[in-house]
C-alpha cells in the first residue's frame, strides 16, 4: 500500500511525504517506509530538502534473483537519506 501527500503551507512553501508498506513476505518481514519533504518555489526554481527512510527501516527481501528465498538481501541502506535538491528549467 503507497499514501502521499502535499499541503500547501502558503503560496511559496509546500510540505510532503509518502509511506509505503510492504507486507510480509515468505522469511521478510513486512516494513514500512516514510519519506518527508519541504519545498520552496520562487517564480521558476524550486529548493527542497527531504528525508527518506525517516524511521530508518531495515529493507529486507527474499532473493527471488538466485531462487534462494530463506535468504534475505538488503535492498537500501537501513539509515535515514537526507538531502536538499535544487532545481531551475532552462
């Protein structure tokens, strides 16, 4: 199951997020991932900064790629991932 969502502090300033659950899965256990952002948009460039993995879940899933599904293969590092990004069309 995926959920989003954005709200609209004021004309410039808009604050997001997302989780997403994964169910439990044959040796995985379910998780649940959060991520958050916050954006500013000035005319034509907008500045976000964002956290995925808010709760810094550890992804863990079955390795369906070498038939071996009793053994679990992380899929993203198990911290929190901050970062601002920047963007301007041209």
């Amino acid at each position: 199951m995926n959920l989003g969502f954005s709200y609209l502090l004021n004309p410039s300033i808009y604050f997001g997020g997302s989780w997403l659950h994964t169910s439990e899965r044959d040796t995985a256990s379910a998780i649940d991932l959060v991520n958050l952002t916050v954006s500013y948009q000035k005319q034509v460039w907008t500045a976000s900064a964002y956290i995925d993995n808010f709760f810094q879940e550890n992804v863990l899933h079955p390795d369906v790629q070498n038939f071996t599904q009793n053994r679990l293969v992380p899929s993203k590092s198990h911290h929190a991932v901050v970062g601002i990004k920047f963007k301007y069309p041209f």
